[in-house]
C-alpha cells in the first residue's frame, strides 16, 4: 500500500516532466536540434529511381537521379540524409519473376545548389541523389524489368 | 513511503528525458527500376557458303555447303534468322550469265548469351543446297554467286 500523499508526489513529478518536455520542443519542428519533432519528407515530392531501358548491347554507364522534398523544420536545423542498401542490403535490382540481379551504385544526397539548413515548417526543398549502372552489371543480364527499394531517412 | 514516490518521480523524468533527447527522423521509400531490353545484334565476319568446284560428271547427290552466322543476343533471348532482301536463291556466272539454283535453310539458333566480351559466342548455320540434277546440268562458269541479305529480329 503507497499513501495518498506519495502517490500525489509522483504523479505531479509526472506532470511537470511533460509539461518541462512540451515547452523545450513545440510540435511540429522549429525548435532547437534535439527536440522530438523532426523533419519530414513530402510524399508528394518523391521521384524514384528510373534508369529506363538498359541496352545490353550498348555498354554504356547508365544514370538516373532521384528528387526527394524534404523539410517541414526549421532553419535552425541542418538535415541529414542516409540512404539504406535497399531489399537485399547490397544494391542490386532482382528481376520480375526471376532471380537475376543488377548492381547499382548511389551517391551521397545533396541539397546542391541549395543548403541543408531546414526550410521552416511547411516548407520543402529538394535533395537528389544519383545512381549508376555499369556495363559491366547488365551487358549478360535477361531482358526484363527489374526492381529494387531504398529508404531515405532524414535526421533530424 | 517518499522514497518509493521520489524513485518513481526519477524514473518518469528519465524516461521523458530520453524521449526528448531522440533525434526523430522522417523517412521515405524510393523505387529503383531498370527495363534490360531484348535485342540482337550480327556480330562478326560472315563466313561465306561454299560449293568449291562442281564437276557434273562426278555428283552423286544432292550438295550441301554451309556457313556460320553468328550474332549476339541478351541473354535468354532466342533470336530468328530470315533471309530478305530479293535473294533469288539462283547463282549467276557473271561472265556467261549461267546460273544454278540452290536452296538455303536456317538450322537450330542458339539462345543469347549477352553482350560482354565473355559472354559465350552464339551462331546458326545455315545449308545451301544445290540439288543433284541441278548439279548434274550445271553449265560452265567460273564463279556462280549469289548475295544474300540476312535479318535477325529477337
């Protein structure tokens, strides 16, 4: 049995570390870094990554660049972006209905021209990153489409 | 009693203050695709078909000759071979204007290998065949020729 007393105290201490929390970081981004609310991305905004028709018989090196907005967090702030290594950890697109693999590689994210600083809430600004495919990876590949999924992560 | 109270007190305030120092992040998915297309390419110096010399005295049968077209394909892809291009399937001696006809037929066609320079080499041999009587009857020339115009589609 706790006493009411004891039960009141910890309960308030409760409420004054939410209150202490909610003041620190507003929601909704702005605040300072370190606070819970982070930016985002405009899932509007998203452009995957197309290398179109690979041409075994060209052997050429083929790019395509990716367009992400994102934002929704202040000026205070310099974002970050990771990207993961897709489905099977290693970049590589797998066939429809096979199992054949193509290779790819990715560059780091930029905000070139712009900067990483956050563009305020609401507000979005593009960030691109660009892949490759050598011939090397799709000279001796089957026809057929072929696919991979990246993760993008924003910090903060 | 206030202990107990003060422990739970540190440990809602621990938990907030770990809360609120997580960095949180947003993320986002982005499709990767790529379309390998299918296509056939001659690769290589077509060998020429043929005869060598016919004596009519001498054929026993119908003759045959053959030559090698090789081509590369995406690999997986099987291509066709067609002749087109106004081959009259009859050779002509340009000095005399005599001619043999032949008949020319398209044998097994390998299954692409790809492009790359290791990529095992790929071919269809085609048969040129000049029947026995034709062969018989032949008139004197010295070089009967026909060029042929060859297609490869995937």
């Amino acid at each position: 049995m706790k006493s009411a007393p004891a039960l009141i105290a910890g309960f308030a201490s409760l409420l004054l570390a939410v209150a202490a929390y909610g003041q620190g970081s507003p929601p909704g981004g702005g605040g300072p870094p370190g606070g819970v609310a982070g930016c985002s991305f405009d899932a509007g905004g998203i452009t995957g990554l197309n290398f179109g028709t690979l041409d075994p018989s060209s052997g050429t090196i083929v790019t395509a660049t990716a367009t992400l907005m994102v934002g929704n967090c202040g000026a205070g702030r310099t974002m970050s972006l990771s990207i993961d290594n897709g489905r099977r950890g290693n970049r590589t697109m797998i066939r429809d209905g096979g199992n054949e693999l193509i290779a790819y590689s990715l560059s780091a994210p930029t905000f070139s021209p712009g900067t990483a600083d956050g563009p305020g809430i609401g507000a979005y600004k593009p960030a691109t990153f660009t892949g490759t495919v050598m011939p090397g990876a799709y000279m001796d590949a089957v026809a057929g489409v072929y696919r991979d999924l990246l993760v993008v992560t924003v910090t903060p | 009693m206030t202990t107990h109270s003060f422990a739970r007190a540190v440990t809602a305030l621990v938990l907030f203050t770990t809360w609120g120092s997580v960095q949180a992040s947003g993320s986002a998915t982005v499709d990767v695709t790529a379309s390998v297309s299918a296509v056939c390419q001659f690769s290589g110096t077509m060998s020429a078909i043929a005869f060598g010399a016919i004596d009519p005295s001498a054929v026993a049968g119908d003759l045959t000759a053959t030559g090698n077209i090789t081509y590369k394909c995406t690999k997986g892809t099987t291509p066709t071979v067609s002749i087109t291009g106004g081959a009259s399937r009859t050779m002509t001696d340009a000095g005399t204007g005599n001619t043999i006809p032949y008949s020319l037929a398209m044998g097994t066609h390998d299954t692409g290998t790809g492009f790359s320079a290791s990529a095992a080499a790929t071919k269809v041999q085609a048969t040129a065949t000049i029947s026995q009587t034709n062969a018989q009857d032949a008139k004197a020339g010295t070089t009967y020729k026909e060029t042929v115009t060859l297609t490869i589609n995937n």
